[in-house]
C-alpha cells in the first residue's frame, strides 16, 4: 500500500516536472505563476520512499524504489529551481516597447536629419518646421505615456544637434538611448540605442548610458 502510493507520487511530481520544464522551454527560461500544488507532495515523496526502501524484501525491489526514489528526487529540485512570482510575457512587451521607440527614432532621422524627444516623435508637425498637421507620427502616444507597472522606460537624448539646420527641429539630438529596466530584478533589462541593436541583461540591472548609447559592458546584444 505504501509503496504503491510511493510510486503514485513520484508519478505526479515527474509529470509536473516535465510540465514545468516545457513551460520554461517556451517562455525563456521563467515559469510565470506561483509553485504548482504539487511540490506539496515532496514531503510524503520522500518518506514514503525512505519506507519503502526499508520494507523491500529483495534486490531487485531495492533497485526499482532507489530508482524512482532518485527520479523523484530529482523532479523536486528541478521543480523548486525555478523562479516562481512573475509572467515571463512582460519581458517580450518591454522587448517590443524598446524596438519600437528604435524603429521610431530611425524614421523620424530619415525625415529631419537627427533623432528627437518622444514628444516630437508623437507629434513631429509640432517640433519640425513644416512638417504637415494630418502626416503620420513616428510613436504612438499611448506608448509615450503608457504607465509601465512592471517596467521603468526612459529616453535618454544625446548630444544636442548645434549645427542643424532651420528645416530640422530645435531639440534635434545626435543619438540616443532608450532604457527599460525591470521593477523585479528577477527580469531582464533591456537597451536600444541608435545602432539599431537591442541590448539586455540579467538581474534588473541599470545600464551605464554613455554619450546616448548603450555602452555598457554588462548588456549583451540581443539575438
């Protein structure tokens, strides 16, 4: 009867294993909800083994409980490595929020000649001169003023564009960097820069914004 229960449990907790390992293969390495109710049967996985492996008449019995003592046993590490408490999904929205603001910069320069504020990328006939009233925006204004709860986003412009001329906007920039870093440090940071290239790193850690880019050798280019 034990042990039969034994191998019940350890069935259970192996399969919610395998379950939470697929779920950290589609989703970058993050389970995304509280620890499933299975990791309660641990307990009575290890003591009902521990019986079992005391109770078994012969070797070969032994042998089966030690196996799937040791299978069991290694479920419960897998399933208690993961870090549990936050969705893996804000980190793909912070992802697209960056690539957009790069993508946005990119085709506001291809019309004034420099990069500018989000203010100006939302409504560039405000900021450059003739640019008309009824032509498309580079960013969308509900991005620009989106209240990030799981992410912190910020521009940070480059160097002011002095030599510009009289067709481009006065708040003109040279470059600039766009900076999304996590309220949980257990998610990554992420940083775009004029370069085009999407930077991240681990831990939710503030990147080192030099002259407008992401010059920090902590963020690794995102493939």
């Amino acid at each position: 009867m034990i042990c039969g229960f034994f191998f019940v449990l350890s069935t259970v907790l192996g399969l919610s294993a395998l379950g939470i390992a697929m779920e950290a293969v589609f989703s970058s390495g993050a389970y995304g909800c509280s620890p499933p109710t299975s990791t309660l049967l641990i307990p009575p996985l290890a003591i009902c083994g521990a019986v079992c492996l005391a109770l078994a008449t012969d070797g070969s019995e032994r042998i089966r409980v030690a196996v799937v003592l040791a299978i069991g046993t290694l479920a419960s590490l897998r399933v208690l490595s993961f870090p549990y408490g936050y969705r893996p999904n804000y980190e793909a929205g912070a992802i697209g929020d960056v690539r957009t603001v790069v993508s946005g910069q990119a085709a506001y320069q291809s019309v004034n000649g420099y990069y500018d504020t989000l203010e100006c990328l939302t409504r560039p006939s405000s900021c450059i001169p003739g640019y008309p009233t009824t032509s498309r925006s580079f960013l969308d204004v509900e991005l620009a003023q989106r209240d990030h709860r799981q992410y912190r986003h910020w521009l940070v412009p480059g160097p002011p564009a002095s030599d510009r001329p009289l067709s481009a906007s006065r708040t003109s920039t040279r470059t600039f960097a766009y900076v999304a870093v996590p309220v949980d440090s257990r998610m990554r940071s992420f940083c775009g820069d004029d370069t085009g290239v999407i930077f991240l790193a681990p831990d939710g850690i503030t990147p080192n914004i030099r002259n407008a880019q992401c010059d920090d050798p902590r963020f690794k280019a995102l493939k």
